[in-house]
C-alpha cells in the first residue's frame, strides 16, 4: 500500500461576529426652565392740550371749547337739565360770566356728588311769580323746566332764572328760606347759549 492521503485540514474558524450595534442615542437634554413672571411695569402718561379753537373766556382750556351748536331763534318753553351735584367749581357751561353764576352756601356747604337734592327753578326777575321746577332730584338725573310748572303754560322762559338747590323739602316759600346748598343764576333767553 502506498503512502497515506494527507489529513484532512481542521475545522474552518468560526464566522467572525457581525458588526456591533450603532450606540444608543445620548439621554434627551433636559427641559427648559419656566419663563420668568413678567415684572410689574408702571407709566405715568402726561398730555398737553392746546387749541386754535374758540375757548369760554378766551382761556385756550381744552375743557372750554364752545361747541358748534346754533342757538335758538326765540326763548324756549321748556327744557330739561342733567343734575350733576358738586361744588360750584365743578360747574361748567359756555355762558359769559355776567351771565352765569354760582354760590356754594357758606354755612351749609355745596351738595354732594351723590344723594337726592330739592331743586326749585324759578324766573330771576319775578321769583315768586312763577316757577319752572320744584321737587326732588337725584344726582345724576334729568329734571324738566317749564313756565308753569308741572303743567307746563307754553309761556317763554323769562330772560334769567334762578336755580335754588337744598338738601331736603325747603317747604311753601323756598326763594326766602336761608337754608339752600346752592344757588345758581343763569342766562335762559336766546341772545346767549343756554348750556
């Protein structure tokens, strides 16, 4: 017999492992911290107004343009007026001042902002002959006036009338009770604005 085959080369190697998995991902950055509370801001706003148009008194105030109304062509016969209360520097209207004015009672004191006052209209000139208005009247409300009153004769107001204000009923003859907060003269024919 001859010589002997060669023997048999050994087992291959083993396959060689495959590639290692990519890394995971980084942990997720952390979140963001909460918006900072929004700091208190305080602005103090200051206006200057100044007009061309034409003022009460020539005074230039902004409070005191006279309002592009027409005036009335005769006396009327009846109006009506928002009651504000107050002191008398706290009126305003567009009369010159020889034809309005006002005064606070120096022993009682003006009416206040608030409350129901007793309002008593009548004419200037002849206070005991007529009256416009007489009752009560709550700050901020309406009152009519009107020759007559509260019938209302349809007359003209006269050329002046006087407003007597008190805090409470003044009673039958309120032009000579003492006791009224205020008293206010006004212009009531047409040469002038009536407001």
């Amino acid at each position: 017999p001859g010589p002997t085959p060669p023997p048999t080369p050994g087992p291959t190697p083993p396959p060689t492992p495959g590639p290692t998995p990519p890394p995971t991902p980084g942990p997720t950055p952390p979140p963001t911290p909460a918006p900072t509370p929004a700091e208190e801001c305080n602005v103090e706003v200051v206006t200057d107004c100044s007009t061309q148009a034409a003022t009460v008194g020539g005074s230039g105030d902004c409070d005191a343009i006279i309002p592009i109304i027409t005036r009335c062509d005769q006396r009327a016969t009846f109006m009506e007026m928002l009651y504000n209360g107050g002191d008398c520097s706290q009126s305003f209207n567009i009369q010159e001042a020889d034809k309005f004015d006002c005064t606070d009672s120096a022993t009682l004191g003006p009416p206040g902002d608030s409350g129901q006052y007793w309002i008593h209209v009548v004419p200037k000139k002849d206070p005991t002959g007529d009256v416009y208005f007489s009752g009560p009247v709550n700050v901020g409300d309406v009152f009519p006036m009107c020759p007559g009153y509260p019938a209302c004769s349809g007359d003209r107001f006269e050329a002046d009338s006087t407003v007597y204000i008190f805090a409470s009923d003044p009673g039958a003859d309120p032009v000579n009770n003492p006791n009224w907060n205020q008293l206010v003269n006004f212009h009531t024919s047409c040469s002038q604005n009536l407001f």
